[in-house]
C-alpha cells in the first residue's frame, strides 16, 4: 500500500523514502496541503510506466492510421 506524505516530510526524510521504495517495492505519494501532487516510485516501476506509455502511443498511431485508410 502506498505511503502517503507531505512534501516537507519528503523534504527532511528524502533518503529514508528512498531506501523505502526500493526495499520494499512500493510507492510514496507525495501531497501538497492534501493534495496528491508527485508520486516516488522504484526504477523497475518507472519502466513499465514508460513501456506501457510507448505502448499506448504506438496503438493510437496504429489505429489513426487504420482509419485513414
């Protein structure tokens, strides 16, 4: 389950949420006056963000392209 701070806890602990993600795999949700505002995530996890983001874009160039036809 994702840990939730405010962004002076993510200010002064910043290390400590790192080695936090990557022990323990999950996320940080960094908010600002309650206010989700970024998210700290682990490397492994940012690459699936950009695959399945790529993904995406080449399905929606691919159908553009299918209706054009």
């Amino acid at each position: 389950m994702p840990r939730n701070v405010s962004v002076s806890e993510a200010k002064n602990q910043f290390s400590a949420l790192l080695n936090w993600v990557v022990e323990q795999g999950d996320e940080v949700i960094i908010a600002s006056r309650g206010k989700p505002k970024a998210a700290l995530v682990s490397y492994a996890a940012y690459q699936r963000f950009v695959a399945l983001r790529e993904q995406a874009a080449i399905e929606q160039y691919s159908d553009k392209q299918s209706s054009k036809r």
